[in-house]
C-alpha cells in the first residue's frame, strides 16, 4: 500500500491542535531508527496536503482536530485515495467515538495518558497490521459490550457468548496472547485456542484483527 518496500522505516504524520504536544511526539518519533516523520500538522486540511504528496504509512491523530470525533478525516483521507492506517492518539477513552472509528477503519485506540514506551510498541502493532486497543477504553466498553453481545447476535451464531467465550473475547479485545488468557483463565492454550476458534465461526472471520472489529462494530449501539 505504500513504499515501503523502498524504505525500512514507518513513515508517520502527525495531526494534533496541540503544538507542544505535536512536536514532543515528532522528536520522540524521530530518534527511533525504523519511524520517518514526514509530517506533523494542526489541521486536517495540511494532514490532507501531506498525504496528497507523500506515501504515508500511518497517521496518528486526535478525534477533534476539526472535524467531528476525527472521523470527518479518517473519511476524507480514504475518500482522497489515501490507504494507510490510522491510529487514534486520545485524551479519553471516548467509547462511541473510538467505535466509530474503528468501523471507519482506524486500527487503534491509545490514550495520551499512556507511557512514551507503550506509543512506540502501539505504532509497531498498527504498523505490522495488528489493532491497539488501550486497556482503560476496553474496560469501558466491556461492561456495555458483553451486557449486549451486539457483534454476536445473528441466528447463524447459535444463541448469546458463553461466559468462557465472553472471557476470552475480552481478553482479545485487551489484546492478550492466548497463553495470557488461558493463565488469567485457568486453561490450558490448546483450550483457549478452541474458544477462539469458536468465536471465529460465530463472527464469520478468519484472523483476530477481524474479530476484534466485528466485536467493537457491534458496541457502536452498546455505547448509546
């Protein structure tokens, strides 16, 4: 989707209305070998301008540079073409806006609130073509997403989650391993990976990342 075939490092812009924010982020992006900054913007409209010229592999946003939850933009950018990813960089875990985004097709929530170190494994999870999302927005949105069951609720997914099957849904939404869940659980990884599968088959989908978004698409009413 972009060159990076030609080029090692992510290349990454940066829109947020924050300038001392905008630019600590730019120097603490810039000193890490595999990330390029190839722009850091105020507004939507220069965050257009940078991706009309340059291949850009993610852009880390806030929701209310200007548009409505961020989403105007992340709709405007894939509107003008632009196919890379789009990681949320929030001052709050806004559950219906983070949903919103993430069903436009942002690969991720992080909070500011967040250390330097977890950014940086954040922007190399979206990179690699993985879904962030923070545990403080998981915690909000569990309580509503399993009461609902929203992404499961099809005649084809034989009737509400099990409450092993809602356990490791959260575990996958807070991005664990099988290996962490099943020990949180008390299960063997083989068990776990059973469930997962299970899980799979309700959703119809292949990969986590693809769970992961039929689960939080379905908290877009769970977060009325």
């Amino acid at each position: 989707m972009n060159d990076q075939a030609q080029h090692s490092q992510l290349r990454l812009v940066l829109l947020d209305d924050h300038g001392l924010f905008r630019a600590s982020l730019g120097r603490l992006l810039a000193s890490e070998p595999d990330f390029e900054v190839a722009g850091e913007c105020a507004t939507s409209a220069d965050a257009l301008e940078v991706l009309k010229n340059l291949d850009v592999d993610i852009v880390l946003l806030d929701f209310g540079v200007g548009t409505e939850h961020g989403t105007d933009f992340i709709s405007a950018a894939q509107q003008a073409g632009y196919q890379g990813r789009f990681l949320i960089v929030a001052g709050s875990a806004d559950v219906r806006s983070s949903a919103i985004a993430l069903k436009l097709g942002a690969s991720g929530i992080f909070l500011k609130s967040e250390t330097p170190d977890r950014l940086l494994q954040a922007i190399r999870l979206v990179g690699s073509g993985g879904i962030w999302i923070d545990q403080k927005f998981v915690q909000v949105l569990a309580d509503r997403l399993v009461d609902r069951y929203s992404a499961f609720e099809y005649e084809r997914s034989g009737g509400p989650l099990e409450d092993r099957e809602r356990k490791v849904l959260l575990g996958i939404l807070g991005g664990l391993t099988n290996r962490k869940i099943g020990e949180e659980m008390g299960l063997s990884e083989s068990a776990v990976k059973n469930v997962v599968q299970q899980l799979f088959g309700r959703a119809g989908v292949r990969t986590r990342s693809q769970l992961v978004r039929a689960a939080l698409e379905g908290s877009l009413d769970a977060a009325e």
